[in-house]
C-alpha cells in the first residue's frame, strides 16, 4: 500500500492537529479528545503557529508520539508517516520524538490544564469522543506543577502515595485526594484538571469532591473505602522527580555525522560554547544536550536520503550512548532553528542567518480588504473571520447564573466583572450560520464561569446544535470578534449594571485605544494616573463633565480616526481633544498629577534575534529545575509560581533576565536571586554572570516585564481566587455524593482489608445510564470480581436503592416509621418513577433541577418533609 496516498489533510489555519495512527492509515481525532493519549497507540500532533509573534519565529511543530504499550508495527508506522508529512510540510517543520512520561515542554505547552494517558488503544480512544459517558470507574495519578499529567492506575489504594494527587473518577462523581505532602500549586493545577475533566466529559453535570484532609472529608472518604476496598498500613512516601536540572542541560556537545563508504561517522566538533558558524549548510550535525535532549541540524545543502535518516541516525545515537529509550529527539532544519535550539549557542546572529538564505526578509505590513472575504475563504481562514462582522448580533451577560440580555446600545461594552454571551448570525450561500463567542471577564466568579457554560449549552440546542462556539479571554478577543463591534469594544473594569449597561463614571477614568481598523481595535480601562500614557497611543480620560481625547505624538491618521469611532461610546459629555505637551492643568488633576511616563512601550520591529523564553522554577536536590512554557502569556503566571522570563541578547538589545515572584510563592522566594544566577551560571551558551537580575511582584509588574507578553491585564489578579476559596466555595456537597453515601449505609460490606496480594477484595460499582446521564445511580456490591448471593437485607437495600418503596410508607410518616435505611431529608428519592410523577407532577430530574426552597415547599405541601 502506498503511504503518500493515506496523508491526511493538512489544515494550515488550525492551530492543532492530531492524528491516530492505524492500519497504514492516520484518523484525526476531534478536538474533545485532544489532551487524552492511548498507552497502547501512536499519535502525530502539528502545531501550526496562528500568530506572527508565534514563539518559535513561525514554524511549525511536528510531534511523533508513543505509548509505552504502543506495538512495534505501531512505532515503524508511526515513523513513516510523520516522515512523508515532514516532507509534505517543507523545511519550515520541526521534528520532535515523544515517549509517554517524559514529553518535551514544547509539546506540554499545547495541552491545558494538562495530559493525560490512559488504558487501552484505538477502540477505547475513539469511544473517548462520546460525551455524557457515566458508566465510568477508574483512578487516575496526577502530577506535575506547570505541566500536568494524569496516569490511569489500578483500583487500589497501593496506586496512592502521599506525595502525589489521586483522582477517582465514579461518573457522576469525581473523588480528588490530595496527598499530605503535595504542594498547593499542586492541588491548585490538579483540580483545574479536574474541572476540565467534568466539563469536557461530563458536560459539566458530575459533583466534584476534595479530600484534603482525610479526617475533614469522611463522607468522600467512605466512597473511596467503598469502591477500593478498605485501607491498611501506611501509604508508601513520594516518588521523586525524574526532571532534568539545569546543571545537566548545560552540558552540551556539537557532532558532525556524515557516511564514509557504508560506516556512519560521528564526530565531535566543539563543546560549550558553541558558535552558530560551526553548523555548514552542507553537513548535518547531532548536538547532545546532557544526555536530556538530542537535536539533529540538517544544512539546507545536505542530501534527501541525509534528512531522511536524521531520526534514525538520533535514535542509534541514543542507543549507542545508553540513554534511556525515551530520551527527547528534535530535528531542525536550517533557517527555521526553534528557540530551544538557538539558545544554545553562545550567539545567533539574525544578519548570518539572512546571508545563508538570501530570500528572507523584513515581514511587511499589508492592509487587508476584509469586504473580499466572502470571495476569497483562504484569506477568511487566515484572518479568522467568516465575514465583515456586519451580520446580526445579540449579546447577553450572566447574572444570577441566567442569562440576560443587553440592550443593543450597549453592544460591545463589556466589563472585565461579568461574562458575556455574543451570538453572530450571518448568511452563507442563502443559509443563515452562527457563532457563538462565550466571553469571560479577567474578574469574573467561578460561578458566572459555570453558568456560561451552561447557558451556551441550553443556546446550542435551541439551535438544534449549529453553533460554533468561540471561547474568548478578557484582552485576547480575535480580530472578528472585534469587527462585530466595528472598532468599538470597550472594556471597563468592575461589573455591568441593570440590562448589561456600563458602571456609572463618577471619578476620573483611563481608557487606552489600540487599533488601526475595525478587526483590530480594542480599547481597555487601565489605571487613572499618568504612569499609564504612552506617547505612541491614544488614550480616553473621562471625568463627571468632560472627556478629553488625548493624542500621543506618536499615534498616527489611522489611529486618530478609529479613536474617533470609539468616542461615539461615550455619549454626554463635552468632548475636548488634547495634543501630547498642550494639556490642560485640568487634565493633569484628574490623573493625580504629572507623572513620567514611557514615550514608546512598543517592541521595534526588528526584536531579537531570539525569542524571549519563560520557565517555571523550582528545586530538586538542591538544583534547579525549570519546565518551560514554549507559547506564554500572562495567564501562565500563577500566585504560586516563581517564573523566570529570559529576554535573551542580540547585540543592539541588553540581555536582561526576570523572576516573577507570585503573590503565594512562600518560602521560595527567598531562593529567586540564587535561582536566576544558578540559570546564568549553568546556561550552555555561558551567559555573562553580570547580566541584570530583575525581580518582579506579582501585581506590580513595570513595562519593561510586561511588554514582552502579547496582553496584559493589570486587573487580572484583583479577585483572583485562592485553592481553598475555589474548594469551598464551588464544591459543596452534592446531590449525587449524597446519593452515594447514603446507599453505602444500605449495603453490608465485606469486612475483609485489602493488602498488597488482594488488589481490591471489596469493591461497590456505582452504574449509571450511558443513553440516560440524568438517571440516578445504581448501585451494586461485587467481591473479588464476584456477584454475591442476596440475602434479605441486601435485596431490601437493593429495592431501596432503585426507588421502589410504595408510597404509603413513605408519605405523612413520622422519622421513627420510616423503613430502616431511608434518608428522611430525600425520602421522595425512594419513590419509584411512576409514583413520583403521579404526586409530584414532574420528573425527578425536573424536580432536583429546582432551586431547594422550591423542593422543601412541595414536600411540606406532599407530605414528604
């Protein structure tokens, strides 16, 4: 069979690409099982950078994943493919190998809040897109900090340590048990995947519980006992960390690989530092980075057999060294280096790099005619944008977890408080099509987060599922998402008023103008004070009686012109335009008084050569150890972080590093100076030790930190939530845990303890509908992987537990008559379905959706309370 014939499609608009291999053949995954990976299979993953100012300088990423079950015939064929892709793709793809447990950053970067693996092969993963699934019993092991991994394990408590996060996963019911020595940034990431995993499996329907500590939890605690068996002896302790310090990665050594004859020839070249003038466009070279990392150079003159054999060249490499299999492989290709790799030399020299390839040059600025876009779909799919955005609009807010709608006069003024519903309707070959932008604020609640969600859930079936759903962060919104608005979005700080209109302005306000056109403009509230000017933009400042529109020297026609669009905002107030260096001493009041502030806080067009890098830090042994987030932004930085962002040195920049001290980084922060020099000291291309150290707070970042990121948000951590104000205030005890506890009552349990030969002697099945998610959970007690005879008292909880007791003793009973083994607060559960729809009038999944005052008025009135 021909493998050129079965390539898949490449979609060179879409950010991530993930394909399954199988039978010489490569089936793409849908987007909902991106993130979960099959021990027994092989994946390809392409990352397509959407942005110009992608990190890896704009090529593309090609990632050959594999299984630790994965089978030989899988892997070769795995191979083949991601080698006839990378010849598809061009010398602009970069090439990396992947084994389970020990991916690159790169590839971690693409997958939030994290990976995770899982048993079986093909047929279990593509089972995996089916939704609502809550016949589902396994126990995941989550680790890591910046980058997350959840591993299925073994029913039993023997999986647990105490250092590590556990998650039991029953359906309609998530156990998260936090090990006594796990960090809180480690609880804190583990329940984001948590969430993540109810939501995106789940619909967001399953109860979420946290055992931290056990003795606090004792009713999850008994679910736990129920489904593993009962626990004896101590928990074994932590499992160290495998990670790489920066000590080792310093340690770099240039190959040069060439074939002599039939021997293959490898040759040492230079050690630490290594100059970019040792890479010959003719030859290919390996570079070992300690044994961590391998990259194979290929010269844009070397022949198609030699990049051909640059993987398995690596590998024999590898074996022939005794590292471990599943050491990290990354291929490049001449003049499209990643970052990763160019910082390993002692210089990079952009002005080289052009010499070698005479064609590059300056990306120029084009002005895009967006009105061609119903004729031209490429250039829609390169812009992201279905239209001109002139379609109709309706917008609601969240509030009280219902959506609201806004009144059309206040389109496009969201406030950073709230979350926002936008559904766009346009025409398309005489059929009307919808987007819809779910929008959330930087300070917007866990709840009203939720209730999004929900709300675009309850919006997608009232349109029989035809919507596309944009998901759209506060300062990220993509360039449709602005032209809806034509150029005015504005964006304040607190949260909306009655029917979504904008917070009264009664103090001085700031509102920065950034934009050429409509597709690109937006304008944000910042802080009230001068330190905020730019003199390269155009800023809003607003009082009780005047607007003035302040015109930065800087700013040019284009930019006036849409600040002039945007001003149509703000109605009633006497507009006033003021020229940089001609303000009034009324101007200067309003903002607290004169301030200096930057005249340009934009990057030049030429920035360097090297990409500026972020790492998370922590310490192993007394070394440091850095995980790299490949594609950043300000949400990257966490409260419990300390992050290093290194801005890299061309020869017309100063190269200067920053640590970013989180707010609830602890005992750490102390070490963050020791850490930057250590990164200095140990980095392969021998940074200057004199290179400035800057430490920075979270919450008091200056431009020079904050212009390296695309956006940044100074509001963004203003409400931010702590782990323990997201455990208790957004997991409270529900319905379904409920459920389940009070049945273990029902139910004798053998009172046999596990130990390290019985894996789980003693294990309850909770079984829910898999057509029918909203069913109540049954329940059902297995031993040793058999039924056990029923006897009386089980056959009694059995009926109990399927809602099959007749409502004569149930109803107008006194607590004391009540069967044994009912709960009297949920008496009406008991009831079966047609019983309860007989009385109560509705279903029981329409009566528990009410709200609780509701349900105990209706039991009082019944006589079930």
């Amino acid at each position: 069979m021909d493998i050129n014939q079965n390539l898949p499609a490449i979609d060179g608009h879409r950010a991530l690409q993930i394909w399954i291999t199988e039978n010489l053949k490569m089936l793409p995954l849908p987007e909902r099982a991106h993130g979960n990976f099959f021990e027994e299979c092989c994946y390809v993953v392409l990352h397509v950078p959407q942005s110009p100012k992608a990190t890896q300088g704009g090529s593309s990423d090609l990632h050959y994943w594999v299984g630790k079950e994965a089978s030989a015939e899988a892997r070769e064929a795995a191979v083949s493919f991601v080698q006839h892709l990378q010849e598809d793709l061009g010398d602009q793809t970069v090439l990396h190998q992947e084994s389970q447990g020990h991916e690159s950053d790169c590839f971690h970067s693409y997958f939030h809040p994290g990976v995770i693996y899982r048993k079986g092969g093909r047929a279990s993963a593509l089972k995996l897109v089916e939704t609502n699934m809550y016949n589902v019993q396994r126990l995941l092991h989550i680790r890591g900090r910046k980058h997350v991994t959840a591993t299925e394990v073994a029913l039993s408590w023997n999986s647990f340590n105490k250092g590590d996060i556990f998650l039991l996963d029953l359906g309609k019911v998530m156990i998260q048990w936090n090990g006594p020595k796990a960090s809180i940034s480690e609880k804190a990431r583990a329940l984001s995947l948590t969430f993540s995993l109810r939501d995106r499996e789940r619909g967001g329907r399953a109860q979420i519980g946290v055992v931290d500590p056990e003795n606090e939890a004792p009713n999850l605690l008994r679910i736990m006992e129920a489904v593993l068996g009962r626990r004896s002896g101590s928990l074994c302790a932590s499992v160290p960390s495998s990670r790489a310090s920066q000590l080792q990665k310093g340690n770099v050594r240039l190959y040069h690989v060439c074939e002599k004859g039939t021997d293959l020839v490898v040759q040492e070249v230079a050690t630490r530092p290594l100059t970019q003038d040792l890479l010959q466009e003719a030859g290919c070279y390996l570079l070992d980075q300690g044994g961590f990392k391998i990259y194979m150079w290929q010269g844009r003159k070397s022949s198609p057999l030699e990049k051909k054999a640059a993987l398995s060249r690596a590998v024999g490499f590898i074996q022939a060294k005794g590292y471990p299999n599943y050491t990290n492989v990354e291929v490049v290709n001449d003049g499209s280096e990643s970052t990763a790799f160019q910082q390993l030399f002692w210089t990079w020299s952009k002005e080289l790099d052009r010499k070698k390839h005479p064609g590059k040059s300056k990306r120029m600025q084009v002005n895009v005619d967006v009105g061609k876009l119903h004729t031209q779909p490429e250039l829609a799919a390169q812009l992201r944008m279905v239209d001109d955005g002139s379609g109709k609009v309706e917008v609601w807010y969240i509030q009280d977890l219902q959506r609201q709608p806004v009144e059309p006069k206040h389109h496009g003024q969201l406030c950073s408080g709230n979350c926002y519903l936008v559904l766009y309707t346009y025409q398309k070959l005489g059929h009307a099509r919808f987007l819809l932008y779910l929008w959330q604020g930087h300070q917007s609640t866990v709840e009203d987060t939720k209730a999004l969600n929900c709300n675009a859930e309850e919006l997608d079936l009232m349109h029989q599922g035809a919507l596309v759903q944009g998901h759209v962060t506060m300062g990220r919104e993509p360039p449709h998402f602005l032209a809806i608005f034509q150029g005015r979005l504005v964006i304040f700080q607190g949260n909306a008023g009655n029917k979504g209109e904008r917070p009264p302005i009664s103090d001085a306000r700031l509102f920065h103008v950034q934009g050429t056109v409509s597709h690109n403009t937006r304008t944000m509230e910042v802080p009230a004070r001068a330190s905020s000017l730019t003199s390269s933009d155009i800023f809003f400042l607003i009082t009780s009686h005047i607007c003035y529109l302040w015109f930065g020297k800087g700013c040019h026609g284009d930019q006036r012109e849409m600040a002039r669009t945007v001003a149509t905002v703000f109605p009633g107030n006497n507009k006033e335009t003021v020229l940089e260096g001609q303000e009034p001493l009324h101007f200067w009041e309003a903002l607290g008084g004169r301030a200096p502030y930057p005249s340009n806080k934009r990057l030049p067009e030429e920035v360097s050569s090297i990409q500026p890098r972020l790492f998370e830090c922590s310490s192993h042994s007394g070394c440091l150890v850095l995980t790299e987030v490949v594609f950043f932004g300000q949400e990257d930085l966490d409260k419990y972080d300390i992050m290093l962002l290194d801005t890299c040195q061309e020869a017309s920049f100063v190269a200067q590093i920053f640590l970013w001290l989180g707010e609830a980084a602890g005992e750490w922060k102390k070490e963050a100076v020791a850490w930057g020099r250590e990164y200095l000291r140990t980095h392969p291309a021998e940074r200057s030790l004199a290179t400035p150290i800057i430490v920075v707070k979270q919450g008091h970042e200056p431009a020079t930190f904050t212009g390296w990121f695309v956006t940044w948000d100074p509001y963004k951590w203003t409400n931010s939530q702590s782990y323990e104000e997201m455990v208790g205030g957004s997991l409270e005890l529900g319905s379904a845990i409920s459920e389940m506890t009070a049945e273990i009552h029902n139910v004798q349990l053998t009172p046999r303890l596990s130990d390290d030969k019985a894996g789980r002697p003693t294990l309850l099945a909770f079984r829910g509908s898999q057509d029918s998610p909203e069913n109540e959970l049954e329940l059902s007690l297995r031993v040793d992987g058999e039924n056990p005879s029923m006897n009386h008292s089980s056959s009694f909880s059995s009926s109990i537990a399927n809602g099959s007791l007749p409502r004569e003793r149930l109803m107008h009973q006194a607590l004391e008559d009540l069967p044994q083994g009912v709960d009297p607060a949920r008496r009406e559960f008991y009831l079966s379905d047609s019983d309860f729809q007989d009385i109560f009038g509705k279903s029981k999944e329409e009566f528990y959706s009410m709200a609780k005052w509701k349900q105990q008025r209706e039991k009082k009135k019944l006589g079930f309370f």
